[in-house]
C-alpha cells in the first residue's frame, strides 16, 4: 500500500464473513459520526458511507467502545454482502476487497468505486 493510499478513504468489504470493515480515516473523514448509513447504487458501481443520525431506521451505529484501540470498526450483514455481491459480478467466492475512495465534504459521505476494487491477497485482512 502506497503512502498515498494510507490516507485515502478505505473500507474493506469480506465475502467470506460477511463483514464491511470501516477505516478510521473514512469516519474521521466525514466528522467522525455517531451513526451511518451505507448505500449502493447498482448502476453507477459505487457504494457510500453516508453520516445520519440515529432517527433513521436504516442507520448503523457506531461503537465508540472499540474505536479508540483499532484502526477499524466492523459491521456484519450478510444481506448487505451478498447485494453487494451481486452488483459487483466480478467480485469471487469468499474473497476479501478493498475499496478506495473519495471525500464529499459537502454531503458528508464517502464514495467509493466498487469496479475498482483491490482484492487481498494472503490470510492477513
């Protein structure tokens, strides 16, 4: 991973778990919020971490318990994986990708490109 990778936007969607791992960077990106939502939009390939507020049913609450002792946070939704399985056809079996972004400061979200996803190669995530 580059220098400059590191302080990109990252988020990190693993097909085996389950599981959609959020940089700390991404959060502390959009003003470090307390609840998320997380959007697909199937034409355009492109997922988004979008700050909200807890009054929305669809939001994904943030756990500051854990925040401060790892470089992520973690949220597991099989639904959610396979949807995002499904719009992106060129992702493989119980393999792991990560995804790159952009900041829109305006909007408070992170955009990220689903094509242009990096797979993780080794057992290491």
């Amino acid at each position: 991973m580059t220098e400059n990778n590191i302080a990109r936007p990252a988020i990190l969607v693993d097909l085996k778990k389950y599981r959609i791992r959020i940089h700390k960077n991404t959060l502390h990106s959009i003003g470090d919020p307390d609840n998320v939502l997380l959007l697909v939009n199937p034409e355009e390939l492109t997922l988004a971490i979008l700050r909200c507020n807890h009054s929305d049913a669809r939001a994904h609450h943030i756990s500051r318990t854990f925040l401060p002792n790892t470089n992520s946070i973690e949220l597991y939704s099989r639904s959610l994986v396979e949807s995002l399985r499904e719009v992106c056809t060129d992702w493989q079996g119980s393999r792991s990708y990560r995804l790159y972004g952009e900041i829109i400061p305006s909007e408070g979200m992170a955009l990220f490109q689903m094509a242009a996803s990096d797979i993780i190669r080794g057992d290491k995530i």
